[in-house]
C-alpha cells in the first residue's frame, strides 16, 4: 500500500483519488472547493486542511488542476514550497513542455524530485488496465511513482528523464484529437442532414479505429522516412473527397467552415506541387507562421529565449 496527496479534486482529480483509493492506498486529499472532497472522505480519503497540510503528508504529491499557473500559485507560498523537499511531485495537470520544463527546475530548487505526467484517457476511464498515462522526467521520481501510477492507469509509458516529453506527446495527440472531433462533429451534420443516426455514426467509427489507426500510423512512417513517392492516397486524391465534403454542405446548406479550412490546406501542398505525394505531404506547407522564432535571425532566437527565461525563471507556471 503506497501512500499519496492528490491536491485538486475537479473531474479528474477526483477519479485519479478514487482510483488511488480503489487500490487500497492511503490518501490525502486537498481541493479549493472542500466540499468536492466529501465523498472521497467517506470512502476513506483524510481531507487536509490547507496545501502545506496536504504536501507534508505523503512522499508523492499529486497535482492535477485547470493549469500550472494554478500549480503554481498553490505551492508556491511559504508555507508549502519547504515542506516540497524529499517529496516527488507528480504533475498531472495539462501543460506545454516548457512549463513543464521550468517546473522541474523549480521542484528541484526546493529539493523535491519532479515528474510530468499526461492523462490519456476521460475520468470515467481512469484506472482502468487499457488507460495511457505518458511520463516523463527524472528516473528516480518515475520509479518512486511508478507503484501509484500503475493504480491510475494500467499503461504508464515512460518516455525518459527529458521532462517536456509527455506533454509534447500529449498536446500532440490532443491536436490529432480535436482535429478528428472537428471533422466527427461535421459528419454529425451530415448524417442529420439525411437522416442518418449520430450515435451509430460515432459506434461505426469506434468499430473501424484500428483500420484509421494503421492509416495514421502509415503517415507518421512516411514524414519520418521523408518518402512521400508511391502514395496509398495522394494529396490531390484527399482534395478531391474535400471538395465532395464542401459540395455536399453546399447542397445540403449546413455549414462548412470545417473541410473548407481544411481544403484550403490541401489546395495549398497541389500549388507548390505536392499534388501526387503521399497525404503526408501536406505537413510541409506547415510551417513555422511568420513571427515564430524559426524565421527570426540567430540573434533575434537568442534574445527571444534570454527573455522568455527570463520572464519564467524560477516559476512553475
Ligand atoms: P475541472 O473539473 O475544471 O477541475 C479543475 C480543478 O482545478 C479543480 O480542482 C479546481 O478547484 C482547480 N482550480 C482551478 N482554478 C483554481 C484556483 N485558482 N485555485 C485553486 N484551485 C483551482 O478540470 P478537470 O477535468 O479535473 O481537469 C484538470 C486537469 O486535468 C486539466 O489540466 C485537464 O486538462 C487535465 N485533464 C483532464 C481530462 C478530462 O477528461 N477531464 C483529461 C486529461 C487531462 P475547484 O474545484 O475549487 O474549482
């Protein structure tokens, strides 16, 4: 039986608390609105009465609220930031790897060990032996962890001791995410419009995820081997289901904001010649935008990272 803090008891929180719970582990629990702490109380949980309360009561400290802003204006007070040392403080709020990477060295700085973690899953699904957890950061904290972890999710990967790797493969999954929710949402449209049913569209399309999967996973092999020759669906065959898409809105006089932004994408690779490339082709017209540091002078990258560290310098936020 391990022992854990979990401050922040929104959706997740209280899930990844239950969960911890479930496998029979000692918990503390702290939240801002204490009344969400109630029924974890009842099912065992000891609810702290402040943050500084909470950190000081288990090796594992749990954070999972709305940011790492939020992290931050939480344990950094004079009370908790101390009690931080010797502990492992588990990050399970959603960043970017920067913020993670800056809250590691401020972890560090107060004598804690730090790991980032990345929820794969929705409330409902935590605990369960098919639910992802990403991590990443320094070994020992993975391994102090690691027994906790495995109650929340029954896959924790480990990506190695460079913390800003979870949440980068997390906010790029979220991105592939949201953008296949996009197009589910325009589907639903489409299947209103002649009458056909959205939750059937949805159990159709959880059927067939292996086979979308294995075309995902085609396009992931194609940009890292740079071979775009020989495509199973060339750029200009996709445009041409686009403008379907659109045609079809059209007639059917539901919106069509979605494939339109996305045709546009795809009519962009056809005009700098990617037409008869693989789909994955269409990665190369995204590029950095005009003010991302990519396309500033040497000098102007280095004063741009001199003054973002400095503007995040020894915060976890
Ligand atoms: P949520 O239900 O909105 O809960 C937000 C939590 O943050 C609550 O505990 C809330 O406290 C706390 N909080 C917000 N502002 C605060 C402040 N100023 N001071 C103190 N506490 C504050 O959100 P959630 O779904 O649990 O998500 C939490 C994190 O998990 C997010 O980073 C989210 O991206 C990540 N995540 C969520 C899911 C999901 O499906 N829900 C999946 C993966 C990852 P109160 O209860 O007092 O408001």
């Amino acid at each position: 039986m391990g022992e854990a803090s979990m401050i922040g008891l929104g959706a997740m929180g209280s899930a990844l608390a239950r969960a911890l719970r479930r496998d029979g582990h000692r918990v503390t629990v702290w939240n801002r609105t204490s009344a969400k702490a109630d029924p974890l109380v009842r099912d065992g949980a000891v609810l702290a009465p402040s943050v500084a309360f909470a950190v000081a009561a288990s090796p594992i400290v749990i954070v999972c609220v709305s940011d790492y802003t939020v992290t931050h204006s939480l344990l950094e007070t004079q009370e908790v930031a101390p009690a931080l040392a010797g502990r492992v403080l588990v990050q399970l709020s959603t960043g970017t790897p920067q913020e993670a990477r800056d809250c590691e060295v401020w972890a560090r700085e107060r004598g804690a060990d730090y790991l980032d973690g990345a929820i794969q899953a929705t409330p409902s699904q935590v605990g369960r032996p098919d639910t992802t957890i990403f991590a990443s950061g320094a070994d020992a904290a993975f391994r102090r962890s690691e027994p906790l972890l495995t109650s929340l999710a029954g896959n924790v990967t480990y990506l190695g001791e460079s913390v800003g790797s979870a949440s980068a493969l997390d906010l790029a999954t979220l991105s592939y995410v949201f953008g296949a929710a996009l197009g589910f949402f325009h589907g639903a449209r489409i299947c209103e419009s002649e009458g056909l049913r959205v939750d059937a569209f949805g159990a159709m399309l959880a059927a067939i995820a292996p086979v979308i999967g294995e075309m995902i996973k085609h396009q992931g092999e194609v940009i890292h081997a740079g071979v775009y020759e020989s495509p199973q669906a060339s750029v200009s065959t996709c445009a041409g289901g686009l403008e379907r898409i659109v045609q079809h809105a059209r007639e059917a006089q539901i919106n069509a904001e979605v494939p339109t932004f996305a045709l546009g994408l795809f009519r962009q690779a056809m005009a700098s010649g990617h037409g008869q490339e693989e789909a994955a082709a269409l990665i190369k017209v995204l590029v950095g935008a005009p003010n991302h540091p990519r396309h500033l002078t040497a000098a102007a990258v280095r004063v741009f990272g001199i003054q973002r560290l400095a503007s995040r310098r020894g915060r976890c936020a």
